[in-house]
C-alpha cells in the first residue's frame, strides 16, 4: 500500500513561481523601482485576465501553435488595458522585446498548465 498521498500540486506551482521572480529579478531587477510588485501584476493580475480569453480557452483545445497566437493576442489585449494602470510595465512591455518575451513565455507559462 502506498504511503504518500497522491494529487499534491501545491510545492512545484510555488517552485516554479519563485523560479519566475527569481529569473525575473536578475534579468529586469534594474528596470524597475518595485520588481516584486511588477511580478506580483504578471502573476495575479495579467495572467488570470489572459486565462479567462475565450478566444484562447478555445485555441487550447486546438494545436500548441494555435493556442499560442491567440495567447499573445490575448496578451496583447490585457497588456493595452493596462496602460491606463501601469504605465511603466506598459512602457517596457511595448520598447523592451526581451521583456515582452519574458512576459509572454511567464504567462504562458502560467495559464497553459
């Protein structure tokens, strides 16, 4: 008889979260006055907004290909809202191709598990 219990998925989604921060705060630490906060934006406030696309909840039933262009374009979307919220995450994630990158492969990351 097995002894471990089994559906346990809470330490590796904080594992790879604080990888996340961890890889966010040396490639971006220096761009931003509160890195933990822009972190804390991706995580809990753009990333749900893409999951809830209805364009992208469909594209993932479709090809990986698929899923992603309607993720970026869901992105996209939440990204132009939030300029009027956050214009300096707004400001890298337009001028900053490697932040944009970062961003995109973070959330994706996030909302395709």
């Amino acid at each position: 008889m097995p002894t471990e219990a089994g559906g346990r998925k809470g330490e590796p989604e904080l594992d790879r979260l604080s990888n996340i921060l961890k890889t966010f705060n040396e490639q971006f630490g220096t761009l931003f006055t509160d890195t933990d906060r822009v972190a804390k934006r991706i995580r809990e406030d753009i990333a749900p907004k893409v999951a809830a696309d209805a364009a992208y909840q469909n594209a993932k039933e479709n090809t990986p290909h698929t899923a992603r262009m309607a993720h970026d374009r869901a992105l996209a979307k939440v990204m132009q809202h939030l300029l009027t919220d956050d214009t300096q995450v707004y400001t890298q994630f337009v001028e900053n191709e490697s932040f944009k990158r970062f961003v995109a492969d973070m959330v994706y990351a996030i909302t395709n598990a």
